[in-house]
C-alpha cells in the first residue's frame, strides 16, 4: 500500500473500508440473483430430463423387422422410379445379409 502521509487517502481502492463495501456490496447483490439461479437450473434439469424418451427401447438394428421392411420398400420406389438394375442390386444385397428373411412375391422375380 502506498500512502501520501497520515490522513490521505489510499491509493489501492480495492484496499481497506472502500474494498470492503465493494465487496459487501457485491455479495448483497449475488444474493440477490442466487434463487432466480437456483429457479434456473431447476428448470434446466427438468427440461433435459423431459428430452428423454419415455420408452426404453434401444435403437433400430440392421436386424430389426422395421429395418428390413424400410429396406423392401426401398427396393419398391427404386422399381417404381424405373432403376431395375439398382433395385436388383439392392435386393440382392438384401437377401445376401438377411437369407433367413422370405421375400416378398412382387419382388422375387427380381432375383430370378
């Protein structure tokens, strides 16, 4: 701290009573914003607890009936759309990782 003599005023202004009123200051006004905070984070939490799907379920796989089903209509709007060669394809790749999966009649003259 540096002093110009006995009565003169500090030089450090975040030293001694001025500091201390700033502070309290300070404090006082934090206080005064720590319930809307705390409403805050309240809403916060609820929010991104109310963003999680009720249902459990894990995602889809490449196994899953919907998966495959999406695939075989795939293949339809392909046919529909007059790209036999990348339908064929298509449900050839198909029925090569799914060979257990029985193909539907209006697409297994594709394979043939």
């Amino acid at each position: 701290r540096v002093h110009a003599g006995i009565g003169a005023p500090r030089t450090h202004r975040g030293d001694g009573v001025v500091g201390d009123l700033r502070q309290r200051r300070l404090q006082r006004g934090l206080h005064r914003f720590l319930p809307a905070l705390a409403r805050l984070a309240q809403a916060l939490t609820i929010d991104s607890i109310e963003d999680v799907p009720d249902d459990l379920d894990p995602p889809a796989t490449a196994d899953a009936p919907e998966v495959r089903a999406a695939w075989l209509a795939r293949v339809r709007e392909l046919l529909d759309g007059g790209r036999i060669d990348e339908a064929r394809a298509s449900l050839a790749e198909f029925h090569r990782r799914h060979p257990q999966a029985e193909l539907p009649a209006d697409l297994r003259a594709l394979l043939d």
